[in-house]
C-alpha cells in the first residue's frame, strides 16, 4: 500500500516543475485553462470532432472507412433511410429494418417507460415506510443495477431458455412450456421486462430521496387534518416529488431511446425483428454486416441524436432548476 | 391501492397497508434477488446436472459404488425385479440391458433392464466449472483485459476530471462558464451516436483491438466532471489562499489540499467509474475484434453464441464477471446508493 502511495506520488509530482514553470509564464487566469486542457482535449476529439466526421459521414456513401476515399452523395442516406411508400408500414420502406428499429423503440419506451416509472414510484413509496430492514430492502432492488447489462442478459436467458426454470414452473402446475425468446410478443415482453428489472433500483432511488425531502411537518399536518388518502397523494405528495419525477422520466426517455446491450444479448434483435431497437440499426449497419454502411449508419445516428438532443436540453433544464 | 400509495402506520398493530407493503417487499425481493441466486446455484451444476429437466435447486450429480477388482462404478439404485431395493453398479450398457454388478457379490455379473433402475444422485458443488475457466480457455486473459481497462480508466478519469473541476470551481478565467457549458453540452452527444467516427478515430491512432482504445474515449465524463466542480465549490478559499502564502505551486496546491479533501467525492466518482468500465459493452464490441482483446462481457457475449451446450461454463464465467461489483456492492452499498441519490447519476 505504501508503495502504490509512493509509486502515485512520484507521478503526481513529475508535473510539478512543468506546472510552475507554465504558472510563471502565464498571466492572470489563463493556468485555468491547462487544468482544463487535457479534460477539452478528450471531449474534442471523441464527442465533438465526431459529431463533425458524423456530419460528413452521412453525406457521402460507399464502404470506405477514410473519408476522403468516400464519395459524396449529399442527402442520399437520409433520403433511403426516410422513404417509405407507407410511414406506417416498416414493411413498404427502403430501409425496412431501420423502420422496424424505430416502431420497436418506440414501443419499447412507451412500455419500459411508463411501467417503470409507474413501479419505481410504488417501490418508494413502499421503500419510505416505517419498515423493519429497510436497508436490505433498498439495497435488494437497487442490486441489478450495478449488474453489467451482459449478465442481466444471461441471466434472463437461462430462466427463460426452453427447459429453464420458469418452463419447470409452468409444466408443475400443468400449463405447457413456452418458447418465451422465439414467440416475437413474448420476446418483447420480456425486453421490457428484463431492461425494467435491470434499472428501476436507480429510479426508485431517485424518487424515494425525493420523497424523503418533503418536509415531515406537511405530511403530519395533512393527516392532523385526517386528509383522505388519494387526495393527498394527489394534493401533497405528487406535486412535491414532481422534481424527482421529471428527472426520472427525462433520464428513463434518454435511456430507453438508446436501448441496446441488455436486449441484444437476450434476443440478437430477434425473432424476426421483434426486439431490433435503433442502436442495434446503426451497429448493425456500420459494424456487424458483412457490408459496413459508415454512411447510413452515421445518417441514422445523427435522426437518433437530434430526439437526445431535445431530451438532454430538457435534462439540462431540469438540472438547472434543481441547482 | 390508493390508501397503500399514502396511509402511514397504524397506531396499533399492522393495519392492511402494512400487509400489502410487506408482500410487495417480499416479492420484489424475490424477483430482483432470486435470479441472480438462481444463476449462483445453477453455476454450481455438473454438465449433467445442468440439463436434467425439470431443474433440480441443489447441485446434484451422478453418485458412484466402489466396486472390489473393478474401482469406482456409476450408482444405481434397482427399482424392479429379483434386485429391487439393491444399489448396484454399472459396468457397462448394452442396448436396453446393462451389466450390473452387486457390491456383495462383486465377481458375478448380472443383467438388468435399463427401465428397472434408477441413477443415484449425490450433492456435490461442481467447482471444475470455475477451474475450468482458467484451464479450457483463455479466461484469464479476458480477466486481466478487464482488470486492466477498470483500474487504468478508472484512474485516468478521476485526474483528469478532478483537475477541471479544480480550475472550473477555484479560479476564474476568461471562457471558464464557456468551458463548463462546453463539458455540459456533452451530455447531447451520447456514446451511441458517435459509434462510426469514433472507430474512424480509433483506428487512426492505432487503438483498435487495443485496451487504451476502450479507456480514453469515456475518460472526460461530464457527470464526473459536475459532480466534483459542486464538491470542491463547497472547500474554503482561505486554505488555498493560505497555501499561496506558503509559496506552493498551484499544482501542488491542486493535488495537495483539494485532491485529499475533496476525497468523499473522488470516491463517489471512482465507485461509478468502476461500474461503468467493468460493465462497458457497445463501445468494447466495436473497437475490440480479436479475441484475445476481449473484455469480460465481450467473452461471455461471444461464448452464448458459441456454446450453448456448455451453460455450465458459460454460468461460471457470469458469476465470476458480477463477483466484483457484488462484493464491491456490499462493502460500499451506502456510499453508492447516498452518491446516487445527490448526484443523480449512474
């Protein structure tokens, strides 16, 4: 242990002269900027120049990856991935699976959405009683998680295989055993159900210190005055906690929309295209097929991100009001 | 539900709300917890353990008899006919008869139908399916990529965030508001929707198939950056005012007196910074093609594929892969939830 501290100190004092030397140099504030420097120079060059290579990807085609060797095709990519004979029919579109991705996520955010906030909030509510072992409580929900998305997949998957234990379940109390990940609705279900397992301890956390910060005085008074139940969870609690609540489902939006280890790993997308979300499009398309499309992918990133745009700027609102 | 959503404790006793919140707690923790048992105990199952159906919850696996002159047989016990009752031996199978040995009577043969005995089972924790991860595969290796990414970014994140944080919450420059926005603004440009570009860059500078082309691109994180800037605006100036009396470089000052003090922060960050880089997939899988490059998730990604039969390893590798941030869970489960709580992030 000693030696680690040793090993980091001498490190961490190797910038030292450099640092002071810099700190002659520069005037005023401008040593701010070297401590910011290296943090901007990651930033720069894997967020901000890539959303620049992202722009340029989008308008040209080919397989190439340099972009100089590719050709220019202005809006082509977009105009493939948007041209459908029937917007409500992924079937009719040029780029069927794209639109299949967009129906499917939008599907799934309503549902993993929705549920989860409506049991994160049940599970706070639950969680901020006057109960024995709370803490094991709280921690047991908040568990998966931390769980990389990769082993929640395996998990769910080896209870859901055909002679799994829920199947085991099933026949012991005489129903038939389901393919549950080759039944396209099941698939889904399950997608759903398996992401809301994986993240609804965050969410739940959440709220439930949400909760804790409204003042015990206001709960007291509200039942000195034997207040009934639902109007004071309309009246008191539900407007008190909406901070939290719009942090939730604004963080739930911005991961939903991006929906793709857990899923992937549990179904591949499939059957069919049951569960293939819009992450999965663009892996796909630039980086699993045989044929790498750079330019359709990045045109497909670039739809995805201006809906996160709109989600982050909301988020950010959100952060600001919060402090 | 209503009344469950919002009444408080009787005065005497449980009233129903406190029956409906006990069940609901107790199947949760059914539901969230129960799984990942499953898994640990499944894991604990032989090749033949693993494919008996209906599942059995303890680990069994095929007991033997010690024969005298002919060693170790597999067990069975005989369910029908002259023998029934009696644990004999197999010596081996022809067709639907098989050559039964009596541990009693260990030179004479017999013939017995298969239909007429039953295997005899015994618990034992197959503990070769871990071994074997070292042994039959390259399980180490794929370890150590994930050992080495962790603690390297890890690191890596928590200098170069603390030290923007530093300039960002203790001095005042020109640009340093454009500079937080800046890092703020990140926060639109998510991961997943700079996948092309940044395996264009990546592969530029070398880094594909490489562990340092899955550290830096995530080691700016504007969470982490947030985060650190609220702490360290909470330490007094006067001590670093005091430290610039003493002649100390603002350097020193940085890594002496607001790096230890702002530790309870450094640790919330680290903490996540270790989640997110053991649990790390998409980015992984695209910048990591060769095998022997791969991380944890990435290996147990492609064994699923592969093979399906051999669930037993294919357990092991998933319990060794969430023992880690389990353990690391259970020793710092406050600090995780409480950092959670205050900082909104995960």
């Amino acid at each position: 242990m000693n030696l680690i501290t040793a090993i980091f100190g001498f490190f961490m004092n190797l910038p030292e002269l450099p640092m002071r030397w810099l700190q002659g140099k520069l005037a005023g504030g401008r040593l701010g900027w070297v401590f910011v420097g290296p943090n901007l120079a990651v930033f720069g060059l894997f967020t901000f120049l890539p959303i620049v290579i992202d722009i340029y990807y989008s308008i040209t085609g080919g397989t190439e990856l340099l972009p100089l060797d590719r050709p220019l095709v202005g809006l082509e990519n977009f105009g493939s991935l948007l041209s459908c004979t029937n917007h409500l029919d992924p079937d009719s579109c040029t780029r069927d699976l794209f639109w299949h991705g967009i129906y499917n996520t939008l599907k799934f955010v309503a549902f993993q959405v929705g549920l989860m906030v409506v049991f994160s909030m049940l599970t706070a509510i639950v969680l901020n009683r006057k109960i024995a072992g709370r803490g094991f409580f709280r921690a047991a929900f908040f568990y998966p998680v931390l769980l990389s998305p990769v082993v929640v997949a395996l998990i769910w998957k080896w209870i859901l295989q055909r002679e799994g234990v829920l199947n085991a379940g099933f026949m012991a109390v005489g129903a038939n055993p389901v393919n549950w990940l080759l039944d396209a609705n099941w698939a889904f279900f399950w997608s759903v159900f398996v992401s809301i397992w994986a993240h609804m301890g965050f969410y739940t956390l959440i709220l439930l210190s949400g909760l804790q910060a409204i003042p015990s005085e206001i709960n007291e008074a509200s039942q000195m005055d034997a207040t009934p139940p639902l109007r004071h969870f309309r009246r008191i609690t539900l407007p008190l906690l909406m901070p939290s609540l719009l942090v939730v489902l604004v963080l739930g939006l911005i991961r939903a929309v991006q929906m793709f280890d857990e899923v992937y790993v549990l179904t591949g997308g499939g059957p069919g295209t049951a569960t293939t979300f819009i992450v999965q499009y663009i892996y796909k398309t630039g980086f699993a097929d045989q044929v790498r499309q750079y330019g359709l992918a990045a045109a497909a990133s670039l739809l995805l991100a201006s809906v996160l745009l709109v989600l982050t700027l909301l988020q950010l609102k959100g952060m600001r009001k919060n402090g | 539900m209503v009344k469950l959503l919002t009444a408080t404790r009787g005065k005497n006793g449980w009233d129903w709300t406190d029956w409906a919140a006990h069940i609901y707690l107790v199947l949760g923790v059914v539901v969230m917890f129960g799984p990942v048992l499953w898994l640990g105990m499944s894991s604990l199952k032989s090749e033949t353990g693993i494919q008996t159906f209906p599942p059995t919850l303890l680990p069994y696996e095929p007991s033997t008899i010690a024969i005298p002159g002919r060693g170790d047989l597999k067990a069975f016990t005989i369910t029908a006919g002259e023998f029934a009752g009696k644990e004999m031996g197999e010596l081996r199978r022809l067709g639907l008869q098989a050559q039964m040995i009596d541990p009693a009577t260990p030179d004479t043969v017999r013939r017995i139908p298969v239909g007429d005995r039953t295997p005899i089972m015994r618990v034992r924790a197959a503990w070769e399916n871990f071994t074997g991860l070292f042994t039959q595969f390259p399980f180490a290796r794929y370890l150590w990529n994930s050992v080495f990414i962790t603690v390297i970014a890890t690191i890596l994140t928590l200098l170069v965030n603390s030290m923007s944080a530093f300039a960002l919450s203790k001095y005042k420059f020109t640009g340093r508001d454009t500079a937080f926005l800046i890092m703020l603004a990140t926060l639109m440009i998510p991961p997943t929707i700079v996948l092309v570009p940044n395996y264009l860059i990546a592969s530029q500078l070398g880094l594909t198939n490489s562990a340092w082309g899955v550290i830096w691109p995530a080691v700016a994180t504007p969470t982490g950056v947030f985060m650190l800037r609220q702490y360290m605006l909470t330490l007094p100036d006067e001590l670093i005012e005091a430290a610039r009396m003493d002649n100390a470089s603002e350097w020193r000052i940085y890594w002496r007196i607001v790096l230890p003090l702002s530790s309870p922060a450094l640790a919330v960050l680290a903490i996540f910074s270790v989640m997110w880089r053991w649990n790390e997939f998409l980015w992984p899988m695209v910048v990591l093609s060769r095998s022997e490059s791969f991380t944890l998730p990435l290996a147990l990604n492609s064994f699923q594929g592969e093979l399906t039969t051999q669930w037993n390893y294919l357990l092991a590798m998933t319990v060794v892969t969430l023992l880690p941030v389990s353990l690391i869970f259970l020793v710092l489960q406050k600090h995780i939830t409480q950092g959670i709580a205050s900082a909104g992030v995960k």
